[in-house]
C-alpha cells in the first residue's frame, strides 16, 4: 500500500495559497479538499483540515515524510479534554497506548482524517467539534454539545495490505524493504512459518529460507499473490482465509508437521530474503535474463557499440562449451553486428555496466536446428543454452585495444629479455611510444 504524505486546507486558506500561485486557476475545490502542494504546518501553528470542522495544531514534528492511511493499524497515545480544560479520558493515565485501525470501529470517531496528516513520533493537538458523534463522549461525561480536544502522539502504524480487496488476504508489514519490487518472473528466496489460529506450526522453511519461481507457485495459492506486493528484506503477518490457502482438502501431516484441517484460516510469519529479478528480453520467454548481481548506473549499449564480456556457457544439463574472456583480457564484440548468437547479443544490450546474469536462450535465439561444433563439444541442434554474462563495460573499443597492446608490450618484454635486443616492430604508435620511453 503506498504512503503519502498529505495535509489539508479549509477552502478559504486553499483559494488563498492557489491564488498566489496562478491568479487563472478556477478553484472550485469542497471545503477540505486536500491539497498536496499545500505548505507543511509550523509548530504552532493551527490549520483546518478535512470537511466536518477538525482543526489541527502542530505540537511536535514527526520524523521522515510518510503518514499512515485509511486501513493501517496505528499507535497512540491521547488525552482528550473538554475545551475548559477538563480531561476525560488519557492512555497515558492507563499507561498503555491505543492500537486501532484507522476508518475502523475501534478508533477515535472523528480523529481519523487527522491522523492520516501526522508523520512518525508527531504530536499533534486536535479540536474536534460536537458534531463529530464521537462514540464515547456519554460514557465519559462529556456533555452532547461540547467540542473536544485531544492531544494525540503517534507511536508507530503497520501498513495493512487487503492484497485481493476481499479480505482473503491481509498482509500487515512489520519493516519495509528495499525499493525492489517483486516481479511474476522473478526468483524469490522467503523464510516463513505458518500457524493455524491456535498457534499451531504446520509448515516452516529450512533456517538459509526457500527459493523459488514466483509464477510457479510454492506452499498455497496465497504466497505468490503475497511475495508479489512485497520488496526485498520486508518481513509481514499475513492472515489467510481458506479459499486462498488449503480449502476444504486441507493438507496432510507432512514432515512431521501437523495436518491442516480443512477450511483452516491461516497466520503466516514471512520474510523476502532475497530476489533475483527475471527479465523476458526478447518479450517472447524465449531469451530470459536473472540478474544474478546489480550493475551500475542506467546506461546499456547501444546497436553499434563496441562492448566488453566475459561468460561461460553451457548446455541445459551443465555440459561447458564455451569459456570465454577468463585469460585475463575481456572479450570484445559490436552490438547488433551478428558476432555472437542472437540472444546473447539482445541480452547484453539490456545490461549495466558491472552486472553478472544468467541467462537461459532458447535455440531461435541460439543455434537453431544447427548442430554447432566447438573446441570441447559438439552442440546438438535445437539446444537450450545458458550463458553466465558478466558485462564489463560499454563503447570499450579503447579500453580492449589497451587490454591486447598491453598484452602485447608484456610478450615484447619477455622476447627482448630473452633474445636480448630492442623490440623493431610495434603493434601501434602507443606501443612505438612506449618503446621510446624505455630507451628501444
């Protein structure tokens, strides 16, 4: 579920602010309307939010920029006051915070457009007008046309997830992850236990976790739904109605774990470990490309330039045929010039420079139905091959050719020593300079 932060202007102060910047703007905004470009509140400072009369003043800032929305278990701690200063009501007197989620029924009537605008760690004071119908003001003697205040500290909130919008599967986030997200293709490595609603374990992943390929499914029908909306390192509980988990079949004792009985509502503690992002390069799941480690920056090659590898390759059953660039210089070829098979070529031009992948071609892409012969093997026809591709650098031309006269000088070196006489025939004028300069 994605977070915004969010504030509000009456539409007095709205018309305002919109005015300064464009006088042209036709603003015919409802009282309340939220304004995203509105600025922050000062401390001290009191603003209107929401359309029912809530007025907010900021007592504290919170820290960072994100604020809970519409679903999310938050908590707090509040005192609630009369406006003549009489308290009726304090978490902090009871010594405990309130956990509720926000638009639910536990919460605060009234409260919570307010703090759906509040950050981490925020302490904000609300006034909250009779209207409101805030649920227990007879219970605590508040009088039935008496506006309210409530000092309110945000503590924390977990991001409720609804993942299918019919409360099949609800995935509350403890910590977040990184920014990458899951994709359909992609290898995911999870570590997860799963208990029935008595506490029951009946399933846990070995302590390193479990890989697998999220478009193929693992344990129920509800894990890859849920890795799907999850970012690597993000550690959920999720709550899994039957009809998502293991139905009316249930499961049977396995590994001696208990049987899941049928219609069982499932809990499920689960973590992403890890994630190797899949690409389908060729958009046909013919060429597929799994980053094994991340490259640098946003720039790949482009049709035309000279670019710099280093791969192993091999057949589907593990057979190398081909180990390539591993002597110490890079192998070196044009992008869109027809050097190397077709799906290599298309892979390379999708990578950064630094990247490692793996990556699995399909024989259009490959050898076609050609038998291919190599030094070590003889590649059948209609082979799926897999390359490991190690992307050095792009327009390398300059670098390569420094690589070979490198090289090169070095043999020139080693001749010179042993025939004891100057080196006559440079390969290029770097090489004729590089003579000079040591007195040949």
């Amino acid at each position: 579920m994605a977070h915004s932060s969010r504030l509000t202007l009456s539409a007095s102060a709205a018309r305002a602010a919109a005015t300064v910047a464009d006088d042209d703007d036709d603003l015919d905004e409802e009282p309340g309307e939220e304004i995203e470009s509105a600025p922050p509140l000062r401390v001290g400072e009191e603003r209107e939010i929401g359309g029912a009369g809530l007025r907010k003043k900021l007592l504290r800032p919170g820290r960072g920029w994100e604020t809970p929305v519409l679903g999310d278990e938050v908590t707090v701690h509040y005192e609630g006051r009369l406006l003549d200063g009489r308290k009726f009501e304090s978490t902090l007197d009871r010594g405990e915070p309130l956990t509720f989620e926000l638009g639910g029924e536990q919460g605060i009537t009234g409260l919570d457009q307010g703090i759906i605008t509040m950050k981490k760690g925020e302490l904000a004071l609300f006034t909250l007008p009779y209207s409101s119908g805030y649920r227990h003001a007879a219970a605590q003697g508040v009088p039935p046309d008496a506006d309210m205040q409530f000092e309110v500290e945000l503590l924390s909130w977990l991001t409720v997830m609804d993942i299918c919008k019919d409360g099949g599967i609800v995935k509350k986030v403890l910590s977040g992850g990184d920014d990458g997200q899951t994709g359909d293709l992609d290898e995911a490595t999870v570590k997860y236990q799963v208990r029935l609603l008595d506490g029951t374990i009946v399933a846990e992943t070995p302590e390193g976790g479990f890989e697998f390929c999220v478009n193929q499914g693992h344990l129920c029908p509800a894990l890859p739904k849920i890795v799907k909306t999850m970012k690597r390192g993000e550690k959920a509980v999720v709550t899994i109605q039957p009809q998502y988990a293991f139905g009316e079949a249930g499961r049977e004792a396995i590994n001696g774990l208990p049987a899941i009985p049928s219609n069982a509502v499932l809990n499920i503690e689960l973590e992403l470990v890890s994630l190797k992002p899949v690409v389908d390069v060729t958009g046909d799941m013919k060429v597929l490309k799994k980053i094994l480690r991340a490259g640098e920056g946003v720039r790949t090659p482009n049709s035309g330039e000279t670019v710099c590898v280093r791969y192993a390759a091999m057949l589907k059953d593990g057979t190398t045929f081909e180990n390539v660039g591993f002597d110490g210089a890079s192998f070196q070829f044009i992008i869109d010039e027809e050097q190397v098979i077709a799906g290599l070529d298309r892979a390379v031009s999708t990578m950064l420079k630094g990247e490692l992948s793996e990556l699995t071609i399909e024989p259009e892409y490959g050898f076609g139905n050609d038998e291919a012969k190599r030094d070590v093997t003889i590649i059948p026809s209609s082979s799926t091959l897999i390359y490991v591709v190690e992307f050095n650098i792009v327009d390398a031309t300059q670098r390569c050719e420094r690589e070979v006269a490198e090289k090169e000088v070095k043999g020139d070196r080693e001749m010179q020593a042993e025939m004891e006489m100057p080196v006559v025939d440079a390969t290029c004028a770097g090489d004729r300079e590089m003579a000079d300069s040591m007195g040949t």
